[in-house]
C-alpha cells in the first residue's frame, strides 16, 4: 500500500459521481495535473440520481483496479453521503473500494466516531472527515474531537477538511465577492481549528472559493491560507487546479532558511534580519522542504527582483 501524506493532496477537485467523464478524470486523463479527488455522492448528487451515481462510481472503481491505471491519475477519496451509504459500500463487493483511498466523512461529529471506526475496520481507507455542522464553532466540542481523533483514529486521519459553505450557512451568511473567508466570521473558525486539531498533530485543508472568474480572490485567500499552514484546497473547478499548486511552491528564501534550520549547529543565530531558534523552528522547516520536493520552488529572474518563475523540484 502506497503512503500518503496531507502534503500530497495539493488541490483537490470534487466532482460529482454523476458527473458523464468520472473514469477518465479519476484515471488521469482528463486533468493531468490533478493529484486527488473527490467523488462525491452527497451534496452534488440529486436524491433522484443516486441510482445513477452509484452505477457510475461502480464502473470507474472496476476500471481503476486494474494494473495500468494504479499509479497513473490522482488519490481517489468517495464523499457518501452519510455513514449507512458508506456501510454499504463497504459491504457491497461490488464496488472495488480497494482501488480507492479512502472516503470524505461528511458532516463528521465527535459523536459519530465509533459508527466510523466499525465502518472502516478492516479496510484500508483513509479518512477525511468534515468539520462543517453548528459544533465546529464551539472550541470545547472541537478540543474534544482532536483528542479522540488522536486516541482513536490517529492512523486512519489523513486531513480533516473545513466545510466552508455549510458552516456559513449555519449562520445564514454566504461567501462576499469583495472578502476572502478570513474577513468574516469563518476567518476565526479556521484559526481555532488550525490551532485546535495542529497541536494535536493533525493537518487540514481550506474550504473551497467557488469564485471562479475572475481568479483574484482566489489567489487572495491562497496567501492567507499558506499564513494558517493549511496543506491543500478544496477545488471546484479544473481552472483552479493550476492556480492552488502555484501556491504551494517553495520560495528560495524559506528553502534555504529551511536547509540552514535542518542543518544548524548554533543554539541560536541571525539570519536574513531575523532571530532563529532551529529547536522551536525545525517543525516549519521539514515542511517546507517536503512541500517543495512535491510542488517545486520559485527562483528570481536574473537573480533578483519581484518576478518569479518556477523551477520542477530536483
């Protein structure tokens, strides 16, 4: 079984099980770039079309277990669309989940852990639980979660992902076309949780911006969420695809500040105009160097100035 990290997320496309190209995106065909996915079966699927959808999932994952396609397109992750959809489709043979990930748990609660637990047993699946219902916003509740998803779950949690527009709409708001996520009251969702589930080891990833055109406000709130250190995020269209991992690469200042922190033989010193303390730093500087290795670095033109070019990672 291959090992996947969060760092290895990137951008990740949610398309519904509906959706007529499934097969050929989730083999790599259709969007070469794209390094995961999700199928959802949930809030992009009409109750009417559920019978359609889960045919159309079973297809692609037949298709997906064999040979020439189990390295060639993105991570596979299934969105059900509650936890008795994903009991059967554990139990159903049929559906060749082992050419899958692992599945999105929607509307994940601290009292829906153990329901998850006897799901997944048994399998391989990976989890990527949704923070999206009205208890994300109370601390208490969230501090709790963190600390059973350690002692529980630690091994089966790759990210948890912040559903961005259902927790909006527990407050009966929805996204501005002028602000990014971080002007309004979601701003302080993610920094609790960042610093809620982070302490407890655990990654997240941004909620979507389904500002699709023009593309500012995207690439806006992808600066403020490299700030929080969330991994990846939630894309809902193939033109955002490019645009997330431009994000993710590696200036050559962190890099080398990155290589000098991993490398350091003084308790403390000065580096670039600033104080560095490589016992308190060392965390930040693997991460960066992981992200860089994935997504590669940028690197001045005509070794300076404010333009940036990318250079693939070596």
């Amino acid at each position: 079984m291959k090992k996947i990290t969060p760092n290895d997320l990137g951008a990740t496309l949610y398309v519904p099980a509906t959706h007529p190209e499934l097969t050929r995106i989730a083999c790599g065909e259709k969007y070469p770039g794209l390094l995961s996915m999700v199928i959802c079966l949930e809030d992009a699927v009409l109750d009417r079309d559920i019978p359609q959808a889960l045919d159309n999932l079973r297809k692609t994952l037949f298709i997906l277990k064999s040979p020439r396609h189990v390295s060639d397109g993105p991570l596979v992750f299934i969105r059900p669309r509650s936890s008795a959809m994903a009991a059967a489709l554990v139990a159903d043979k049929t559906f060749c989940l082992h050419a899958a990930d692992g599945l999105v748990l929607p509307k994940f609660t601290l009292s829906s852990l153990d329901i998850w637990l006897r799901i997944t047993a048994g399998t391989h699946l990976l989890w990527m639980p949704t923070l999206e219902d009205a208890e994300v916003y109370d601390v208490t509740k969230m501090q709790q979660m963190a600390q059973a998803l350690k002692a529980k779950a630690a091994n089966r949690v790759l990210v948890l992902r912040i559903g961005g527009n259902d927790l909006m709409s527990v407050l009966g708001l929805r996204r501005s076309k002028e602000y990014t996520l971080y002007d309004g009251p979601l701003g302080y969702v993610i920094k609790m949780l960042v610093s809620v589930f982070g302490a407890q080891g655990f990654s997240l990833t941004s909620p979507v911006c389904e500002l699709i055109e023009p593309d500012d406000m995207l690439r806006r709130e992808l600066k403020q969420d490299m700030l929080h250190g969330l991994v990846g995020k939630t894309a809902i269209h193939p033109s955002q695809i490019p645009i997330i991992h431009n994000a993710l690469r590696v200036a050559p200042r962190d890099y080398q500040e990155a290589l000098h922190i991993i490398n350091a033989d003084s308790a403390v010193y000065k580096s670039d105009g600033a104080m560095c303390e490589p016992a308190t730093h060392v965390n930040w500087a693997h991460r960066i160097i992981q992200q860089g290795k994935k997504y590669g670095y940028l690197e001045p033109i005509n070794g300076g100035g404010s333009e940036w070019r990318f250079e693939d990672a070596r």
